[in-house]
C-alpha cells in the first residue's frame, strides 16, 4: 500500500547481481551465497520511502483513528519493525496526530511440506480490536494471493473501517 498503487518495486529475473566482494556479510552465508540482488541499503530506504507514503495517505484520510498495523507472523515482523520505527519518526517530525497499534497474524498454508486447500488463519480473536479500525497489513511476501485473500475475507467479516496491503 502507497499513496499511489502503482508505486511498487519490481525486481524481475534479469536485475543484474552483485559481487559479493562488494559488501560485508556474515561468514556464514560466504558458501551459500553467489551474488547479492538487492542491497541492505536500497531496502531500508525502499522501507522509509514507504513509511512516508503510509503517513501522508493517512494523514490525507483524517480519520482521528489510530492506525492498526497488521503483522502476518512469522516473515514479516523485522519487515513491520523497520516500517514501524520509520513511520513513527515520520510522524514526530511532522508532529501529527497518528496513533500506531500494532497486531499480529499467522497464516498457515502449508501442513507438513503440503499445500493445505484452506489457509489457517489465527491470532483475530477479539472481533472488537478490528471493527471500525483502519488496518494495514504488513506481509513480507504475497506469492499466489491464495492466503492473502484468505486473510482479507476473515477480516471483512470483522467489519474494520479499511483494510490495506503494504507492498
């Protein structure tokens, strides 16, 4: 989710690779590793760019309602600290009034290294912490959309205000 849904970053088959002798890394991925895709930096600032996007569609909104952000477990929760952290210094320095809560989610397609025919979604107990809220869901990875639809259709039986996709 950005400002302008067209605003995601593409990394197709082609992107060129980088030498590993260009960048520190840990001693353990020396052998595992042949090249480098995207670099550490060129993600933190993906991931700021996006904070301030979030911040300025939801400052435009003016709801007054603090924004919940919606971690799908396990993948996503480095992923929702760097954005949180980047959103949160966003909004001190524009001094907005927007509150961030955050909330967490697992979606299990897999049982056992097979596909499961429904995704298991756990974690939306309290009905209540969703209805009427604005949510925007941090996933790391939307692959075939099958869990995501999934998750997006348990969470409109919650009746929130608006539910997003960081991407």
């Amino acid at each position: 989710m950005t400002g302008n849904e067209g605003n995601s970053v593409i990394i197709s088959d082609s992107y060129p690779h980088l030498p590993l002798d260009l960048f520190c890394m840990p001693r353990t991925y020396e052998n595992t590793l042949s090249h480098i895709m995207i670099p550490e930096g060129m993600v933190k600032d993906r991931v700021k760019k996006m904070a301030l996007e979030i911040v300025k569609f939801y400052e435009r909104s003016g709801s007054g309602q603090p924004l919940t952000l919606l971690c799908v477990l396990k993948g996503a929760v480095r992923f929702l600290g760097e954005l949180h952290h980047a959103m949160e210094k966003i909004i001190r320095a524009r001094e907005l009034d927007l509150e961030l809560e955050q909330s967490f989610v697992r979606l299990q397609s897999y049982l056992n290294d097979r596909s499961v025919q429904e995704p298991v979604i756990t974690g939306l107990h309290d009905p209540s912490e969703f209805k009427d809220k604005d949510i925007l869901i941090v996933e790391d990875l939307i692959d075939t959309g099958r869990s995501m639809r999934a998750l997006l259709a348990r969470l409109d039986d919650l009746s929130p205000r608006r539910v997003k996709i960081s991407r």
